[in-house]
C-alpha cells in the first residue's frame, strides 16, 4: 500500500470513530434528557402538597411506596362516561387510604353521552363520604366526534347538569381538570366557576385565564413503584 493510501485509509478509521462516538454521546444526552424528564418532581419548596392520580391503566401499584416519596393524596379514576368504571377503582380506593393518603375520585366525561347518566354512573360507583376531597371531572374529549351534532351551549348546559347532580351527591363543588385542547375549544373555565385542575409537564399552565387550583406536573413520572408511568399532582399554595 502506498503512502498516500496509508494516509486516506488511517483518515477514514480516524472518521469512523469520530462518527462513533458522536452517535454514542449524542444516545447518551438523548437518554440523559429523557431520564430527567421521567424522573423529575416539583420543588417541595414551592408546592408542600403533592400527590398522584392513579387508575387501572397504571397497573398495581405499591401504595406505601408512594406515600414514601411525598404522595400526600392520591385521585383514583373511577369511571367514565354513561357505563365504563375503573376495574381497579375499588382496589385502589381502599389500597389509598390504607396508606394514610386523602383521596378523591375522577370520572371523565363524554359530551356525546347523556349526563344523567353519566352522574348516575358516577354516583353509583363513587360512595357518599365527607372527608373524600372534591370530586373531579376530567374535560378532555371534544363532542366533534359525537354521532350527531352537539353544539358548544349544549355541552355547557349538559355538563352543568352533570356537575349540579354530581355535587349532590356528594355535597362539595366539583373540581374541573380541563385539557389546553378542551379550554381552547370550550372556554369552560372562563364560563364555569369551579376550581381548576390543569395539565402540562414541568412547567406551570397559564391556558385557563385564571388561577389554577391542582396541576398536573408530570404526566409521565417514571419510577421503581408501578409498572408504568405515574401522573403526579400538586396543589397550588394558598396566597
């Protein structure tokens, strides 16, 4: 081998390897950014109340782990439209408060189905106690996708039923959890004069218009105590 091909050939190993480890730092960072990401919690400091919402798709999860880390409450999915309920409702209502934790129950809402029953569904599954916390409704799927047309002041008016039946039952105003994509369509939280609870990761949302009461810090909270992600909560101090 010539010189000049020495040269090249000692060239292209040197840029292979350059290749190589820039893949590898670049995986590593990727990886890095990622773990923060999963692993983060909001500064005690700021927020001394934190939890958890946990339902059936997070698996079963060990609840004294959970208060061991700072989960100070926990909302436990309970149902969801006219017919669905949490299969692990019960269980991990029970399992909650075993370990010492408040806990609250959420039902998501479809505005394409009836609200009385929805708040039927509800109130049957949920049980009438004074010291759960507030009851949540989830506000996240749009009635665009309904069967037939559901205007905007039909979703209000019917979800203000619901809201009215539920907060019968068990006797305290519900607290709204309204996706960006919800308020932007509805604006419910300029309409509806709740508490708000509100979603984005790491960084507090401003998208309702006003103060928000329960944030949904990290929706994808990665640790050794459930086989999936967590969804952790905190609750905005008292000013």
């Amino acid at each position: 081998m010539t010189s000049r091909r020495k040269k090249a050939a000692a060239r292209l190993r040197w840029l292979v390897r350059f290749v190589v480890v820039l893949a590898v730092l670049g995986l590593s960072g990727a990886g890095w950014a990622w773990y923060r990401a999963h692993s983060w919690l909001p500064d005690r400091a700021l927020y001394p109340t934190q939890g958890v919402e946990i339902g059936a798709r997070d698996g079963e999860v060990s609840w004294k782990s959970l208060k061991a880390i700072g989960a100070d409450f926990a909302y436990i999915d309970a149902s969801a439209g006219v017919d669905e309920r949490d299969p692990r409702f019960v269980a991990n209502f029970e399992a909650a408060r075993g370990a010492g934790m408040q806990v609250g129950a959420v039902h998501r809402y479809d505005p394409c189905q009836p609200a009385e029953k929805q708040a039927a569904n509800f109130v049957t599954t949920v049980p009438r106690e004074g010291d759960l916390l507030p009851p949540a409704v989830e506000l996240d799927t749009l009635a665009d996708g309904c069967a037939g047309k559901v205007s905007d002041a039909r979703v209000e008016s019917e979800l203000m039923t619901f809201l009215n039946q539920v907060e019968t039952h068990t006797g305290k105003p519900t607290i709204l959890k309204v996706t960006q994509g919800f308020q932007a369509r509805y604006a419910i939280a300029r309409k509806l004069d709740r508490n708000l609870w509100l979603v984005r990761d790491r960084f507090a949302p401003s998208y309702a218009g006003r103060d928000w009461m329960l944030w949904t810090a990290n929706s994808a909270l990665s640790t050794q105590i459930a086989p999936g992600d967590l969804r952790w909560l905190v609750i905005r101090p008292a000013s």
